[in-house]
C-alpha cells in the first residue's frame, strides 16, 4: 500500500494491483472497520466498482479496475485541493497495514 502523487493533482493510495473482486471486497469491509466509516454510495460495473464514503469530512472513493486494482483517493480527482490530499493522507496513516 503506497500514497501516488499524479500529475493532475490528486494523490491516491494504491491498495493492491493484483487483485480480484473478493480481495476488492474483503478490503472494503476492513477499510469500513478500522476507519470507522460508511459507504454512501455504491457504483458496481462490469470493470470497475466505485463506493464513495467521506472521511473526516472529505468525500473519498474506493475504486477497483480489474486492471488497475484497489485504489481510495477523494472524489473530487481534478478538482482536488490541498486539504483533501492532507485527509487522504491522514486516511493513510490510519489504515497502514
């Protein structure tokens, strides 16, 4: 699990690249657990599976790419501000594992 930085602004954490729906889910449900939060808003495609919940009052997604993997990174992508990319960070910090 590491914090990527991209050009557009926004960084993200990235879970797992190799992974499957079970794993994209199991995580889902240990992220729930040990940072206390709920999921409002559920997206489940073919390819990808987009689950909003905020965090510290920033709204944050889960995302899973059947070719990109896990990854949390707020849902504002480009139009992300610094505060955001501190919680996202502080989200890190809870969830090292």
């Amino acid at each position: 699990m590491k914090i990527e930085y991209n050009e557009v602004g926004y960084s993200q954490i990235s879970i797992n690249q190799n992974c499957d729906y079970a794993d994209f889910y199991a995580f889902a449900e240990r992220l729930a657990s040990l940072a206390k939060i709920t999921y409002v808003a559920k997206f489940d495609g073919l390819d990808d599976l987009y689950w909003d919940f905020d965090f510290e009052d920033t709204e944050m997604v889960l995302t899973y790419n059947v070719y990109m993997g896990i990854a949390i990174c707020p849902r504002k992508f480009k139009n992300t501000n610094s505060h955001d990319n501190e919680k996202l960070t502080s989200l890190f910090e809870s969830i090292n594992i």
